[in-house]
C-alpha cells in the first residue's frame, strides 16, 4: 500500500433548509493594532504571543553586545563613514568621502547603514543596527511566509530554524552586505506566496511586482548572488497559481521587467554620470557597474575566470572555501555555517515531492517545497560548483529556505503520522539531524564536549520513539518528536550563541566559538594582507571599542598593537588575525575572521593626515590599508589599485596630475591586499607602477614605524 500525505479536507458551503435557526454570524475582521497584539481571528491563542516571544528572542540573540566587534569589516565601515562626509560618496558606495575608488560590491546595503549613521552618528552601533534590524526582520518574514500555508506552528519552527542558524548570527551582527541581501529574498519569497494564493489576477501581478522589486535591489546588494532564487520563485508560481498558463507566463514576464528595473536604474545613473565626478567603480576593469556585475562579482565567481579578481585563486577554488563539488557545504569551511539541518532538509524534501507528485496542480504544499527546496537546491548547488572566489559566510543566503524547507516538509509529515512509514521519514531528518551535529561538534574537541553525545543520543532515541508512536502509543510520537527535535538542534543553538558572543573583524569571518578554528580560508587558516604585499601600519588607534578585543579606553581611544601608545601612557597589545589580543587596561578579547579588519594605524601618522587640507590627505595601497586610515582619521585616504590591487584606478598618469595639483599630500609604503596583491594585476599593476615612481621622486620618512613620502617635495 503507498503511503500518502493527510490533506485538509475541502471546504464547502451549505445552505441551511428553509425554517432552520440561521446561521451564527461571522465574527468581524480585526483592526491593524489588534491583528498586531493577537494575530487574526482564526489563529490559535497562542500563535501570536509565540511569535513574539520568537522576535524578541532574535532582538536578544542580535542586538546584544552588538558593538563588541567594533567596525567589524574596516572595508565597508570605511565606506559608511564616507558616506556620512559627502552624499556622493554615499550614493556611489565610495570608500573615501573624496570619491576615487568603490567598494567592490553595489551600494543598496551602505545605502541603509550610511543613513543609520548620518541619523545616530557614526559609531560601531549605529553601524551594525540596522544588521541586526534585518535579522529580526528575516526571522519575521521567513515565519510569515510559512505560516500563510502551513500554519502557525510551521511559521514558528521556520523562523526558530532561522534563528539558530550560526551564519545567520555572524552576518546580522557584522557589516558585509550579506545581511540586507537574505532580508530582500526572503521578503521576496513572501510576495510570491501571496501572489501564488490570490485568486484576481491583478492583485496577483502586484504582489508579484513587488517580489521583483525585492530581487532587483537584492542584486543592487550583492548582484548575481540575489538572482539565484529566481528559477525557483518563477517555477512555483507558474506550477501553482491559480490561473491560466498564458496569465501566469505573462505575469512572470511583467515580475522580470520589475528586476530589470529596479536594479537598473542605478546601472543606468552610474553609465551616464560624467566619470570626472564619481569614484571608480572598484572592481571593474572598465569603470562599470554592468562589467562588475558580469565580469568581477559574477562569471569570474561562478567559473573562476582570469580577472579582476573574481577567478578567485585558481582552478577549483581550494583557498576560501575548499575544493568545488557537492561536499563543499560539509566540508570544514562550511560545514559548522549551515549544514546542520541540509541532511534533514533533502529527507524532508524528496518525501514531500514523493507524496505530492499527484496533488493537484495547484497544490499549496508542493508549492511551498518548491518555492523553498528549489531555492534551496539551486542556491547550494551554485556555492557547491562555484570555481572563483567564495567564502564560507555566502552560506546565510541559505538560511530562510532551509528552514523553510525543513518546517513544512516535517509538519506535513507530522499530519501524516498515522502511516508507518512516514513516521519512519520524520523521525530520520530527526536522527540525521542529531548525527551530523555529532560530526560536527566533534571537529572542535575543546567545546562543549558532553554537548556531542547529549545530541545524538537524545536524537536517535526520539526517532525511536517517534517511529514506534502509532495506534494506542500515539503520546509516544509526541514524546519522541519533542526529544529528538530539542536534542538534534540543541547543537547548532549552542553554536549559534557562541557565535553571537564573540567578537568578528576582518573580511572572511566565521562562525563557532573561539577555540574552533579561526579565518574561514578552508584550510589556509588566518593571515594579515602584510605577509603578501608589504608591512601593514603599526601603532593602531580606534575609536571606542577594538574590534581585536573588547576593552576601551578612557575618551575612547586606544591602542590595538604593542606600538602606539594611547592617551595617559597606556599601551595595549594584540594577536595574530583570529587569535586573542588584549586591549588597552588589560581587557582581553577574541576576534574570529581573516585577512585583514580591526583599523590599524598609528597615533603619530593619523595626527599628521589630520593636520592636511589636501583633497585626499594620503594615498595607501589597496583598500583595506586606506579603510584603517579612513576609520581613525578626519580625513579622505585614496585606496590605490581597490581591493584586490588589481583596479586601473588611478592609473600611473593620473596620480601624477593629481600631485602635481596639489590634491594629495603623503604616500603612505606598505598596506594590504593592493599593489598586486590577489587580483589579477600581479607585479605589473598600477599599484606598483605608482609605488616605483614615488620611491625614485621623493624622500622616504619613519612615521610612528610605517614609512610616508611626502608628495609635496619632490627630490628633483
């Protein structure tokens, strides 16, 4: 006999006979407010106050301690506090308020952050708030969008998935564009439910509408990456909506035109903008958002093409996050990000195409895992297969559809329980569930260590119970589904709050607590840009909070390596990238991340950009160097040759005229990730072209241990 699915049966109306009592009156609709406080009339008492009770838990897990990892990314920080300085660096995404160079990524989430800080001021808070907002926000949504066809309890297990998810908990407290980028897909998953769900077709198309919008400025987030649900939202609604076939086609025809356009506005202002008075488009080849889009941050990551950067290291990708094919998400970059509940997810997922397969085409649970799982699968395979550059944090666009994916796949086989065999289903995402965790847990022997065995034991013995629950032990499935299901994620929820209590800088953070290993480079481990491309600046002082330790100092300032000195005499020190570091009063922190982050600069080199008035008061190599002298100073510090070293920008020519005009005062030797650094410029790019002719023009000085030329006199 084949098992099947419990279905909700059909509803119909029924019209009393004649002389009948009538029928009791339909009890009104609820105001705004009062939907808000107790959910709609239909809803179980309980739904609401749970889903409060889910948020304020995700405000906690993401708002406290928000600022204990300082800038965070110095790279995007710097950005931010440009474009509190000049609206053009604000509009562009520049990283210095003189606008010469971009950030390698489109501007959508600056855009959010650069508001928080003109609004509150720009601090390590006001940074990272509308991060967490967002997390909160895609908790909410996520529950919202399953919970319109699965229900309350379904809604609550997909935002809690969401929650516990450890990736999540590093990029909604961090300042990558990651962040804005899950939010807007997830938001745009909820239009295309209710898009699926309306019966007028012209309600539908709004709603559908507005999921591309989300989409377009999701790829005016992170570009490529925002457009990989799109296979999945256009296959369930053209499956399941509840209209003809040329209605739907056209109307996911019309949600196409909505990303291309609200994506394409800004690729239009960037072309026609008069180049003269923007930045660079830093990670073009061409001063192009479009060949940004194509070339950098789109072919050269999926293919590992040569370039400006985005083939990444070579052939198959193995420095960032291991070696290309379907055991990347498990591997040791990726594995403790989100694979915790992907072996569940695909239990649940072909079980729910199995018994879906003849439900009708309208059918809102196979909708649901195809909005959700395909999304899933399609986004997994991608970061799975991708040769260029990829990092370990991608993963969190995974969050919402995964949860998604495992909530409704398990609630539909809880309805189902009655049959043997889909007991037996559920109680195996349960089981592997708490078995991968096992695996998991185990490649950090120092965390924890009883936690491993609590989980896969509980796990298994509620898997047990689950399957054995049917007939008169049906109390034994309830048992056995809450055991094992509070058991097998009782892993990634520890994960998830150590991640969440410890401090992350550089631009390849990682998740886990601080004796897992740190730098999120598959293997590489943790390392500064100045052991590839020169000696980074010494003497740091920051702002308030370190982002390599949690102390601060009285004014807030402070030093972050053992040669500055901050105001009073104090001397603070710091580790290695990754490691731990001790800030100013003897304060020791924990930063988790690589290749670069936590500004370093020196006290005596930032008082002299601050005594400039040039239009830039320095030019540094490679973006993250000019990010640290952007953060500590008052100043505009050109990033030569961008992120990678590799940009045409400035060009040999160009940085002459700019000094001969008069527009940059100091060269500052040295930095990270610039003048060749890991791009595709080599020892040929204009970084050192620019280096080679400062050193044979002008006079080299020691300030505060990091060499400066003064462009202003020139030896001949």
């Amino acid at each position: 006999m084949t098992a099947t699915l419990n279905h909700p049966p059909a509803v119909t109306e029924v019209t009393p006979p004649a002389g009948s009592s009538p029928a009791p009156a339909v009890p009104p609709r609820r105001g705004r407010l009062a939907r808000l406080a107790l959910g709609p009339v239909g809803d179980p008492r309980w739904a609401r106050p749970a889903l409060w009770a889910l948020l304020l838990a995700a405000a906690a897990l993401y708002l406290i301690n928000l600022s204990v990892s300082g800038y965070a990314n110095d790279f995007y920080a710097a950005a931010v506090k440009s474009g509190t300085q000049s609206w053009t660096a604000w509009l562009f995404g520049s990283l210095d308020s003189a606008n010469a160079i971009t950030v390698d990524k489109p501007p959508a989430s600056l855009w959010i952050m650069g508001l928080s800080a003109r609004l509150l001021g720009f601090s390590s808070f006001s940074l990272l708030l509308p991060q967490a907002l967002m997390g909160v926000g895609t908790v909410a949504v996520t529950y919202a969008a399953v919970k319109r066809w699965s229900g309350p309890a379904a809604g609550l297990v997909a935002g809690g998935l969401v929650l516990l998810t450890p990736v999540a908990a590093l990029m909604f407290r961090f300042d990558n564009p990651d962040a804005l980028l899950v939010l807007l897909m997830a938001v745009a998953a909820y239009f295309v439910v209710r898009a699926i769900e309306t019966p007028r077709g012209a309600t539908a198309l709004r709603w559908l509408l507005l999921a591309g919008v989300a989409i377009g400025f999701a790829f005016l987030t992170k570009m490529l990456q925002g457009l990989l649900v799109l296979p999945a939202f256009g296959a369930a609604y053209l499956l399941a909506a509840p209209r003809g076939l040329w209605t739907r086609i056209w109307h996911l025809l019309a949600a196409a035109g909505a990303v291309v356009v609200s994506a394409g506005w800004f690729i239009a202002l960037v072309a026609l903008w008069p180049a003269a008075s923007r930045p660079y488009i830093g990670g073009s080849t061409d001063n192009s958002l479009w060949e940004l889009a194509i070339g950098y941050n789109g072919l050269g990551r999926i293919f590992g093409s040569e370039g400006n950067g985005g083939g990444g290291m070579g052939g198959g990708n193995t420095g960032f996050g291991g070696t290309a094919g379907l055991g990347r998400l498990f591997n040791s970059a990726f594995g403790s990000e989100i694979s915790w509940l992907i072996p569940a997810a695909l239990v649940g997922l072909v079980a729910g195409a199995w018994f879906t397969r003849r439900y009708a085409r309208t059918d809102r649970v196979r909708a649901s895992l195809i909005l959700f799982g395909g999304s899933t699968v399609v986004t997994a395979l991608v970061f799975s297969f991708m040769a260029g550059t990829i990092h370990p944090y991608y993963a969190v666009a995974l969050a919402p559809f995964l949860a998604g994916t495992v909530a409704v796949s398990g609630r539909e086989l809880w309805r189902g329980r009655e049959n043997p065999t889909v007991r037996a289903l559920l109680g195996a995402m349960i089981a592997i569930t708490g078995i991968w965790s096992f695996v998991l847990l185990g490649r950090d022997a120092t965390f924890l260590p009883w936690l491993r065995w609590l989980v896969v034991v509980g796990a298994v013995v509620g898997a047990v119970l689950l399957a054995l629950g049917g007939g008169r032990l049906k109390k034994l499935a309830v048992i056995g589904l809450l055991l094992g299901s509070i058991t097998a994620l009782s892993g990634t929820a520890a994960w998830t709050v150590a991640t969440a209590a410890q401090a992350h800088s550089g631009s390849i953070p990682t998740s886990g607590p601080a004796s897992a290993s740190s730098g999120g480079m598959g293997g590489m481990g943790g390392f500064t840009p100045g052991a590839m491309t020169g000696t980074p600046p010494t003497g740091a002082v920051h702002d308030g909070t370190l982002p390599d330790g949690t102390g601060t100092t009285p004014g807030g300032t402070g030093t972050a390596d053992g040669t500055g000195t901050a105001p009073g005499g104090t001397t603070g020190t710091t580790g290695t990238t990754g490691g731990t570091g001790t800030a100013p009063g003897g304060t020791t922190g924990t930063t988790r991340g690589g290749m670069g982050g936590g500004s370093s600069t020196g006290a005596e080199l930032i008082a002299l950009l601050n005594a400039t008035d040039t239009r830039w008061s320095a030019a540094a190599l490679g973006s993250q160097s000019a990010a640290g002298y952007v953060l500590n100073s008052d100043t505009a510090v050109m990033a030569i040759g961008g992120w990678g070293g590799s940009d045409p920008a400035p060009t040999l020519a160009e940085f002459q005229q700019y000094v001969a005009d008069g527009d940059i005062t100091y060269f500052i030797a040295g930095g990270g990730m610039g003048g060749g650094g890991m791009g595709g410029g080599g020892t040929t790019s204009t970084g050192s072209e620019i280096s080679a002719w400062v050193t044979a023009n002008f006079t080299a000085t020691t300030v505060g241990g990091t060499t400066v030329y003064d462009l202003t006199a020139p030896t001949g």
